[in-house]
C-alpha cells in the first residue's frame, strides 16, 4: 500500500508526523512517572521504566533526523512532548503512590473531623497553637494519598474553611496506617486491617 511506502508524502506529512508524536507522548509520560517513582524511592521501577522512556526516545529522533527537512515532524515532536508531561501527571494523579501529610488548622471544634480520622483508621496527632489571630488547634497525619480522595470531602464537611496543607512524604516508620495487600505497584489496594 502506498500509504505505508516511506517515500510518499502521506506518510512523510501525516503518518511519520503521528507516529512522532505518539512516541513522544509515551516516552515523555514514562519519564514523568519515572522521575516520580525515583522521588518517592521505588528502585526496581526507576531504572525499568528509565530503560522504555529511552529506547522510544531514540527511535523518534532517528525519524527526526532521517527526516530533517520536515517542519510538521518538528511540530510534532514538541506537541508530543508538552502532552506526554501533561498525561504523565495524569497518571502518576491516577496511580496515587505513596504517602503525604496532611496538615490542617481548623477554624471550628474539631471533634467530629478527628472522630472521622479515627474511624477511619488514620493516625492523628492534634497539636495546640498560637497563629497570627490567636489560638489553633493543628491537626497532623500522615496518610496513603489515595486517602486523600476520602478525607478532604469530609474536612470540607466537619469543617468548612478550614485552613489545610499536603506534601508529599518520601518514608516513614511506626504510625497508623491503613493497610493495603499489594502484590504490584499497579494492583487494585483493599484496607485490611489497622497497625497499632
């Protein structure tokens, strides 16, 4: 078929352009969730997918130089790019790997957001405070962030403009934690049973 001769213009403007991109889009969405299973300390799956992210790597920019004089596949490679940072976060959000911790200063009595946490089988730790307009209370924990799905809907609705931060939490020991029967990275989790 004419249309898979590399010599004809179909496939030099339109199919050797999508394929570009495509690669791209994949390469670049692997590096995004490597970077991020390298920050977060997974060793095996950093390295493996480093080893994919660089092979499509190089076999779009063979194309790219084979086909020098092409501006759309230039056009492509940089949309491919900019689309594959953009799925990769997707994904890595969809993924939810690893833990974060969540502070929160409430602006009202906390009592029914911790009895949530509690049931919920969440450490807490409830600090007092002094702030710019007086005395708080600031809630500690550390979380899986796929959690997080659950628990902010709930500080939103036991407590209503409440003051919150979240950051990402490279290891921890000891604590409460739900626990998860992992027998992958990308298997589907089920709470079990609570750590004391």
């Amino acid at each position: 078929m004419e249309i898979f001769n590399t010599d004809s213009e179909i496939f030099a403007w339109v199919i050797l352009p999508l394929l570009i991109f495509l690669s791209r889009i994949a390469d670049q969405s692997i590096g995004t969730i490597r970077l991020i299973f390298l920050s977060k300390g997974y060793k095996f799956y950093a390295p493996l997918l480093g080893f994919f992210e660089v092979i499509i790597w190089l076999l779009a920019v063979t194309q790219i130089i084979k086909h020098v004089d092409n501006v759309i596949s230039y056009l492509s490679y940089g949309a491919g790019f900019a689309a594959g940072n953009y799925i990769g976060m997707v994904l890595e959000e969809k993924l939810s790997i690893g833990k974060v911790i969540i502070r929160i200063i409430p602006k009202t009595d906390t009592s029914q957001l911790l009895e949530y946490m509690k049931a919920q089988h969440l450490g807490v730790t409830k600090v007092d405070a002094t702030g710019s307009m007086g005395k708080v209370k600031i809630i500690f924990s550390v979380i899986n962030r796929k959690d997080l799905k659950h628990l902010i809907p709930a500080i939103n609705q036991h407590n209503p403009h409440a003051f919150y931060s979240i950051e990402d939490v490279r290891s921890v020991k000891e604590g409460v934690f739900k626990i998860r029967k992992r027998k992958s990275l990308f298997t589907v989790h089920r709470d079990t049973k609570k750590i004391k």
